[in-house]
C-alpha cells in the first residue's frame, strides 16, 4: 500500500523531502522478522510486520505534532522508533506509516540538579558519555545502550543491571513532552507550566499516567519528543578508557571500581546474598550476565570471548581443557556486581562488606574471573552494556523466556527445576543451543534499592533454520504449560503473544476482548480502552496496547 | 435525607452512619481557609465492600462523597466538602495492618493505621517505613502516601511515591480493582500471596499507570482501601548531625554534594524558626530556642542497620565531615540548643497530641511547593520581602527545605504560625496567604500538591495538562461524586 501523491506531498511540506521516503528498499528496512530475537511472542518461521507506507524523519516536535496532526485527518496509522531493538517499535498494519526519530538527538544536563534533558534518539552510551564528563552515569536497560533512553521508558521496562543503585528509567523519569495520538502537545509536571523540567509528577493527580506505566505503551500512543531522566553518580573518568580489539574490548578503571563473580553453594544463599546487597545498598551494579551462555559453556566462552586470538571453534577444546572445567564449576551459581567507591573509604566499607556476605552466605569469588583482563572486559560490559551483539554469538538468535516470578524467594527456589527442565529438552531435541540447562540470567532488582526481579533463560536457535525456529518456539511452549502449572505467571517468551499476531500483523480488537475478558481483573483493560478513546480518538495505535471493550466484560465481574 | 440515612445504614449498619449536628460541624470545616460547608451525613466504614456498595449509592444518587482517612484537625481543605448534600466517608476505622513481609520488605496497611501503630507493628519485625516530618499523631500513613507528603530521606526516594506500591482501589465509578503487580492477579491478597506476590510492583500493571491516578488526587479520583508499602531495615545505629549556615545559599553546595554521593539517609534544610517549631514544647521555649539556633542548619541522618553498622556509620561521619569542610562548614552533633539525638527523634516520630506547627501560636498556614535547591533561595528572598511587606514577623516564619527524588527537586515549604483566636490576624492571614501563594507562582512555584487556592493557580497555568486531567476525572469518575469541587476538575 502507498500514500497518495497528495498525501505524501502534504507530509512532505512538513519535513521536507530529504527526510520522508517511500523508496521500496527504504521501507524494507523497516521491517522486522518475527524469527528474529527477543519479540517475545514466537519465534515464527517466514514472517515480517508490514511494510510501512512511507517512512518520515521529524527533527523537532512541530514537526511529530504536524505529522500526527496528518495522521489524524487521514486516519493513518503511526509509530515511532527510536533504536528499533525490538518487534515492539515496528507498525502492525498496512495503513501505516513509520516514523524513525533519528534527527532528534539533543542532550542537556543539568548537572546541579542531577538532570539530562534528552530527545528521543538518544541512546544509553550517547546519553552516558556525555553524563560521565559531569560525574554522572545513567541506568542502561537490560536492552543495551544502543537502546533509545526515550523508547524504554516510555514504551517498555526500562530496567536492567544498574537499576538497583540508579533507579530504573520510569523512577527516574521527571517532565516529559509529548505529543499525543490526537496530535495534541502535552507536557507534564513542572514542564507544562513552564517552570523546568525538574519534576513530572501533578500537578494532582499525573497525567503521565497515561504513558508510562509498568510496560509502556510501546508506541502505540503518539510520540514523546523530550523526556528528563535522572542521573547517578559516577565516580569515574571523564571518558571510559577502553581499550582492546572487538569482542574483547575492555577498560582498565582506577582502584575505586572493582567487578567481582560471586559464586555460592546453593540458590538460597544466593537469594540470601542479593537481599544483603539490598540492605547494605553495596552494589554499583548487580547482575546474573554470563550465565546466558549457559552453565556448561560459560567459562569457556568468557576465554573466547576475552581473547582476541581464539574463535567460536575453539570451543571444544576448551570444554575439554581441566582447568576450564574446574573454573566453570567453581562459578555454577554466581553472580556479577561492581562496586563503586565515592572515597577510599567508602571503598573499604564496600569491600567489608563484601566479605560479611561472602562469610555470611558460603560464597567464594570467582578465580578466572578476578584475572585483570577478563575484570576489565567484565567492567566494560556490565558499565557500558555495549557488547550486546554477543547475544546472538551462539548460533544467531535468542529469546528470553521463563520469566520466573517477581519474588526473588519464589523464583530461586524453582530456578534448578526450571534448568533441569530446559535440560532435558537440550538433550531430547537439536532446536536449541545445549548449554547446561541453566543459562538464566538477569538484574537484581526491577526497582532501585532491590524489590522485583525477572529472571529469564536464554534460548539460543538460528533465526535462519525453520526447524529451530519451529523447535525453540515448541520448548517456549512448553515452558509455558510449564509455568503455568506452578503458578509462576506467564512466560516471558510469550509476553506479547496477545499483542501481535504470528504474521506480524496487529490483533483485531476481538481478539483483545475474547482474551482480556477473560483475565481475573478485566477492568485493567476495560479502563485502558477508555483512556484510549479520550486520547486516541481515531484509533491509530496497534495492539501492543491492550484493550478491553467495556461491553465485554463479563456480568459476573461488572 | 432520610432516605439516604436509611440506605447508608443498610450498607453500613445503623450505629455507623451520623448526623448529629456536631458530628457533621467536626467533619464541616478545618483549619485552612477552605469555605465550611456541612455534609449531610457522616458514614464510617468497616471494610472495602462497604466502601464499593456506598459509591455504587452515591453514582445512583448523585450523592457527592468525600473520603477521609486522618483524625482532626485537617489543614489542606481536602476534607471538607465543597459542595451541598456531601456524605463523609470516614475510613479511620480501617485499622487492620494486613500482613508484614519481612523477606519482601513489604507491609500492606488499610486506611485507618497511623504512624505510630505502625511503626510499633514493624519494629517487631526489624523493619521501619520512610516517614513524612513528624507527622501529627492520628495521621494516616497511607493518607500521607498518597498525598506525597515528602519522606525525610530522598537517598532513598527511587520514585516520587516512595513508598508506596500496589493498592486496592474503589474508582469513582464503583470498580474494584487492585493497582500495580497485583493488578494481573485474582482479586483476592491471601490468594496472591499464597503465589509468592506480595504486590512489590508499584506501577501498572499494563499500559496505565493507576498509582499515579491516585497520589495528589485529593480523593477526586477513588477510595484507596489498602496500600502495600516498601520498608527499610531497621537501623541499630541512628545519628542525626548538623551543619549551620549564615544563610541557606550557604548550605546549597554541601547538600548537593552529599546528594550527589547519596551518602546519609535523612538529610533537610530549616532556618532557626521552624527547627525551634519543631523542638519547642511550648511558645516561650520556642522563642528562647529561636535566639539560640543557628539561622540555618542543614541536618543529615546515618545509619547503621544489619551489616557493619559501626564501620558504616564510622565511615560516613567521615566522609560527610570532610564534604562539609571542603564547603567551609562544620559537621556536628548538635547546635547550641538542639542535640542530634533529639531531633532526629522529633523529625521521625509522631508528634503529641498537639501537632507542633501550633506550639507557638496556635494555629498555622504552610506554603509549600516544589522547585530545585538552587532555586531555594530566590524563593525566600522574596518571601521574606512579601511578609515585611504584608507587616508579618518575619522572625516567626519557618522554613523547610525537603530534597526530594534524591536530589531533583525539593519542597520549599513555607511555615507561618498566627493566633486564630485574633479575628483581625486571621483576616490578614488569609489575605497574606492568599496574596504570598500567587505571588510565588507567578515566580514559578509549582504547586504539585494543590490544595485549595493553588489549584486554579496551578492548573490554569496549563490548559492542556488541565484539559488532559478533566478527561481522566471522567473516565474514573464519570458522575463527579469524588470530592466534587476539589482540584477544580
């Protein structure tokens, strides 16, 4: 499907023709694969979300307002994508065009007040080069820093390793500007009156309520063009020295940075030994992260990885080496965290404590770990989150899937059922990559300071393979029966499963209603749809925001 | 009436519904300006299917409701009804603490519990709760959540309501519905429970943020009939110190800095009037403390809980020490009239049985709103200038600067005690407040609380967020029967 001459050229007045296109080879590129990783509803063999009708680059918010205000009168449907990471960032039906906010890219920092100011493009590692030339750093979802601060926050989780001492981004987010799906310009908080970006809450009762929830509203609801996160310390350099050649890329920081692989007997004292982190606010960053290449294979790829000179292929050998051997067992159940000292002594303070944990829980510190390259690539990794492309180092693709349950004491006590479950089909079936059963891995808290968790295990498959594209989504399946059976809540694997279809295409609302009618609280969605009439009037969102119409629910439950 | 009175009684019994006159007189005004207006009944409820089947009522009557939660008396107008015909929801009998969760750190409370009932429930279980500054004696703590009142520890303010999480809910239109992680779960806490969810997520639990639907609505939107709360381990070492200033620009930098670190736990700006409010056990002590006081004194809290609590209390005396001299200042334990210890008792516990900000003259009016500490003192320049200007002592009035969200903001609030019992000077209150409040908002105060007159100053300084918050009132109350009249929406 394509715009109209007219329609386009209307469009076009607004940015201007360098920036909108609808060339045949542009808009491929804005298609996302359903086979491909971390859409957290498949993965599905042979599919693609729609092809746009045009894609549009807005450099300011006149001209996203001028855009959605066109939409609106044509009854065209649009989202906007910031980092396109995720399936969630891609349109859902024919009529649609595709809005790609490249061009806005501004950062401001309000160093006093511990702000940055920043535009919708603006990825983690640009927002955090910039924060660390003011002593600042800032949370950097589980999604990597080539994900879109604005996208995360406003469209999906926004947590990851650093959440526990940073906040995640919704607890950071202060004003945002927004253009809603009516076309209308909305800024909350202080940013409304005008009296600065410094806080997004009233006046009364938030209107960000609208946007920013648990899971956002994954672009379904107008575009926000400027958002103001909160920073956190950054007891560091100016610039983070990195050094190395790709993948083993690392940064030698001074004595007041220290990452450590804590390794413990069991899963409770595991459990016992993240609440420690909680209380004693000891960690810089917490993380379970190498663990996704498996409890079998996560030494062994630590040295690939960490060694410029070895390749994939030099795996078996590696399993076979003792000394590899011993270091993988000794690290079977760990952990990642850095510390951060703000002073010497807050430095020796952390590292006391460290030690109470360790003596207190029966944990140990990983050998290879501590050798200064492999905490240098370690302290890169986790800092800068940039080394995503190794998710997919394995054979191409990954989904995320058990998801387990938010309470850590919950989920650990049924992580090694859910390895020796992911075990057995490694064993029975070739679809997915066998790693040892356990390739869980995830952050310490959803929340700053430690509360939720979400743990998932990586699924390794080739996205290119229709039998293991058919084969990791048969496990993830599953899995699911599987989680169900425990009361564990839904699999992560299948989170979106009612909020696209498997051919790439948005549910039609009856879909949504068949589902959510059904659900033990249905007026969440119910009340979702209101909010959607009141701001969306013309209905040209897709399906990742999830509706209920109010007539469906159930009379037992009105 | 009648029939009200007798429908109300068949939900709530009728020993629970009132309308002795000076029953609904109590519930008619308070000590803020807002206009008395009397309620037509009083109803006090037991449990939230009373609450659903009396807002079901109201919607079918078009009976306005008005929820309160607190014991007297009230300062903000929120309770007092700004329309004829009103009914008082009283859920101060709410008193039930639903389960303590040591391992989740996490207590659900209904609306009746105060802060000292508890802080004496947690305190068995080595646990506390971020408190707002000594609250009054008989407030409800998730009165006080949901209304935002500022925790003294920002270090540990992750979000702006901190520290509430999921809640249970009566929307304006009679839906039950619980709020955040339990939001996807049945509606049942023992049921959730059973499953591991103790309803630690806040926000949700999908596209909508209910929570924030809820906080500074001045129960325009719904009647919250528990909320779950995030708690802290319980300190075995507490130290409170203090660093004094000639003027507070002269604590601004050091109070960034150890924002910054996010070293201490509570951590706040008062000038000599409102520390002396705060410690004064009667008006001649007050006065006596206001000469001894420093004039501005900024306080910082450490604490030592379960791990190493003497090494960290040790080392962050140190550090906080040698942060305050690179600013020229001095860390001590106490000033001139005032120990660390006996403050930091005043500022966490539960005041009395008289509130203390009417100590000194017996009644009081704050100003407060929020902005930034570099902004801090531009705000008080000019207050200092509108009471001389108004012929109100300057030396009487307090004030209170509150970092908040760990440092990006602050509540500057502004404390002015006057003697109600004087016709003339509460005259020349009102019109002082009256005139002081839009002043500061011309200046860009924002009033992100707004009760009473900073409600049309606030919200008609942005029509679209205004126009945007009319549309949210009707979808969680589409019959206007929440506190109709309140936050002009």
């Amino acid at each position: 499907m394509k715009l109209s001459p007219e329609i386009y050229k209307e469009f076009e007045e607004i940015v201007g023709p360098r920036y909108i296109s609808q060339d045949p080879g542009v808009l491929e590129t804005y298609r996302c694969m359903p086979a491909q990783s971390s859409a957290h509803y498949g993965p599905y063999w042979d599919h693609m979300t729609p092809t746009p009708m045009a894609v549009i680059l807005p450099g300011c918010t006149e001209e996203v307002q001028g855009i959605v205000r066109l939409c609106n009168k044509y009854k065209i449907k649009f989202k906007a994508g910031g980092s396109f990471w995720g399936a969630m960032a891609y349109i859902g039906s024919d009529y649609s065009i595709q809005l790609d906010m490249r061009r806005m890219r501004k950062i401001e920092i309000d160093v006093k007040n511990q702000l940055a100011i920043i535009d919708p493009y603006v990825n983690g590692a640009m927002l955090q080069s910039e924060a660390m030339k003011y002593g600042f750093s800032c949370n950097i979802p589980g999604v990597g820093c080539s994900s879109s601060i604005v996208a995360s926050a406003s469209g999906w989780g926004g947590v990851g390793p650093s959440t526990v001492c940073s906040g995640g981004h919704k607890e950071n987010l202060c004003a945002l500007e927004w253009v809603l799906p009516n076309g209308e310009l909305l800024r909350t908080g202080t940013a409304g009156s005008g009296d600065g970006w410094f806080c997004g809450e009233g006046p009364g009762p938030s209107t960000r309520a609208f946007l920013t929830a648990s899971m956002g509203v994954c672009g379904e609801m107008g575009v926000v063009t400027k958002m103001a996160m909160r920073l956190y310390p950054w007891p560091g350099p100016a610039v983070l020295p990195s050094t190395g050649t790709v993948p083993a890329y690392k940064a030698a920081l001074p004595d007041n940075f220290r990452c450590y692989t804590v390794c413990f007997p069991s899963w409770d004292m595991w459990a016992k030994a993240l609440t420690m982190c909680y209380d004693s606010d000891l960690v810089y960053l917490g993380h379970r992260q190498f663990n996704m290449f498996g409890r079998d294979l996560k030494g062994a790829m630590i040295r690939i990885l960490t060694d410029p000179d070895k390749q994939l292929c030099d795996l078996e050998e590696l399993l076979s080496d003792p000394e590899v051997k011993r270091q993988t067992e000794e690290m079977k159940l760990e952990f990642q965290i850095v510390l951060a000292g703000y002073t010497k002594r807050d430095m020796e303070l952390k590292e006391a404590i460290l030690q109470e944990i360790l003596k207190e829980c029966d944990a140990w510190l990983s050998s290879m770990m501590l050798e200064p390259d492999i905490e240098n690539w370690a302290l890169l990794y986790l800092i800068r989150l940039g080394h995503k492309n190794l998710n997919y180092v394995m054979c191409g693709s990954y989904e995320g899937n058990f998801g387990l349950n938010p309470n850590l004491w919950v989920s650990a006590s049924y992580m090694e059922e859910a390895a020796a479950f992911k075990k057995q089909w490694e064993d029975t079936h070739t679809s997915i990559v066998k790693n040892g059963g356990d390739s869980e891995m995830g952050s310490f808290s959803f929340t700053g300071g430690g509360g939720a968790v979400g743990w998932e295990f990586f699924v390794d498959f080739d996205a290119y393979d229709k039998d293991s594209v058919t084969g990791a989504c048969d496990f993830i399946d599953e899995t699911e029966k599987w989680m169900a059976e425990r009361h564990l809540g839904g699999d992560m694997g299948r989170s979106n499963k009612y909020l696209r279809q498997p051919n790439g295409y948005d549910w039609p609302q009856e879909k949504h209603n068949e589902l959510f009618s059904k659900v033990p609280q249905p007026h969440v969605f119910a009340y979702q749809w209101k909010v959607r009439e009141a701001i969306n009037p013309n209905l040209l969102g897709g399906s990742y925001y999830r509706t209920l119409d109010p007539e469906m629910i159930p009379e037992n439950k009105r | 009436m009648e029939a009200k009175k007798t429908a109300l009684a068949e939900i709530v019994g009728a020993g629970s519904v009132f309308d002795e006159p000076d029953i609904l007189c109590e519930y008619s005004r308070d000590a803020s300006f807002a206009k008395p207006m009397k309620p037509i009944l009083v109803v006090k409820v037991k449990d939230v299917h009373e609450v659903q089947k009396i807002v079901k009522w109201a919607n079918e009557t078009g009976t306005p409701l008005v929820p309160v939660s607190s014991g007297p008396p009230h300062h903000r107008g929120d309770t007092v009804p700004s329309v004829p015909g009103a009914v008082i929801v009283d859920l101060s009998g709410m008193k039930k603490i639903l389960g303590i969760d040591a391992k989740q750190r996490v207590v659900h409370v209904e609306p009746g519990v105060t802060y000292s009932e508890l802080s004496e429930a947690l305190e068995k279980e080595g646990l506390c709760i971020p408190t707002a500054l000594a609250p009054r004696k008989n407030k409800s703590v998730l009165a006080s959540c949901l209304d935002i009142e500022p925790r003294t520890n920002p270090r540990y303010q992750w979000f702006y309501p901190e520290p509430l999480r999921g809640m249970e809910v009566v929307w304006g239109d009679g839906v039950r519905l619980f709020t955040g992680s339990g939001g996807m779960g049945p509606m049942d806490l023992e049921k959730q429970w059973k499953e591991g969810n103790r309803q630690t997520g806040a926000t949700g639990p999908q596209n909508v943020d209910f929570i924030r639907i809820l906080t500074q609505s001045q129960g325009t939107t719904g009647i919250v009939t528990w909320a779950a709360l995030r708690c802290h381990i319980l300190p075995k070492i507490h130290k409170l110190y203090f660093a004094a200033a000639a003027t507070p620009a002269g604590l601004e930098d050091f109070v960034y800095r150890i924002l910054h670190f996010r070293f201490g736990d509570e951590l706040m700006i008062m000038n000599s009037a409102y520390l002396a409010s705060l410690m004064g056990e009667d008006a001649s002590q007050i006065t006596s403390l206001r000469g001894q006081l420093p004039p501005w004194v900024a306080m910082v809290g450490i604490t030592g809980r379960k791990i190493l609590p003497e090494k960290k209390v040790e080392t962050q005396e140190l550090d906080i020490a040698d942060i305050a001299q690179q600013f020229g200042l001095k860390l001590v334990p106490a000033v001139p009239g005032v120990s660390g210890n006996q403050a930091l008792k005043k500022i966490s516990s539960p005041c009395g049985d008289r509130y203390w900000k009417e100590t000194y003259k017996g009644a009081y009016q704050d100003i407060f709103f929020v902005t930034t500490l570099d902004r801090t003192s531009k705000f008080i320049d000019s207050m200092r200038a509108l009471a001389e200007a108004d012929g109100y002592p300057v030396s009487d009035m307090g004030v209170y600067i509150q970092p908040q969200h760990q440092g990006t903001s602050v509540m500057l609030e502004f404390n002015l005690p006057y003697d109600a019992s004087n016709p003339a000077e509460t005259a020349k209150m009102k019109e002082f407040f009256r005139s002081a409040s839009a002043e500061l908002s011309r200046q860009g105060a924002f009033y992100s609380r707004p009760h009473g007159i900073w409600a049309p100053l606030q919200l008609n300084k942005d029509a679209r967020n205004y126009d945007v918050l009319k549309k949210m009132k009707k979808i969680f109350d589409p019959n206007g029967i929440m506190n109709p009249g309140k936050l002009s929406i």
